[in-house]
C-alpha cells in the first residue's frame, strides 16, 4: 500500500525522473539530463580540524566542569587519601 502510494505521488510531479527504488519497480521514463555522480572530495587536516573545533571545544569544557565538579564533591566528602 506504501509503495502504490508513493509510485502515485511521483508519478503527479510532471518535473519528477520518476525513479523509485522498490526491488521490482524502477519507471520507464527516460531521464532529460545525465545523472548526477558523488565524487569524494577530501578535506585537508586544517579543514578537518577547523571543523572539529566546535565540537572539541565543547567535549574539553564539559570534561573540565565534571571534573571541576567531582573534584569540589570529593573534597567536601572528608574523605582522605
């Protein structure tokens, strides 16, 4: 019932391909353009790592507050190593 539902709902866009990919169905319709490919494109390291920063940053403050925190905790326990 899904796969008729969404063949009808391709088949009313006129600007669709019209390619769904249900094992046993693909449309015969032909494509006007070429299809597009993926091509990887590598980030440099600096890329990379300026991309990660933010994330970084945010796990190297949480780190630091728990630890900040289980630290005061400890020390306000009386226990004594």
């Amino acid at each position: 019932m899904l796969g008729r539902w969404l063949r009808a709902l391709d088949a009313r866009d006129a600007e669709s391909p019209h390619i769904l990919f249900f094992s046993g169905y693909v449309s015969r319709r032909s494509l006007t353009g070429p299809v597009p490919r993926f091509t990887f494109r590598e980030e440099t390291i600096g890329q990379g790592l300026a991309t990660a920063r933010p994330n970084i940053s945010i796990l190297a403050g949480e780190t630091l507050a728990l630890a900040a925190a289980a630290l005061f905790f400890f020390s306000r326990s009386g226990v004594s190593l």
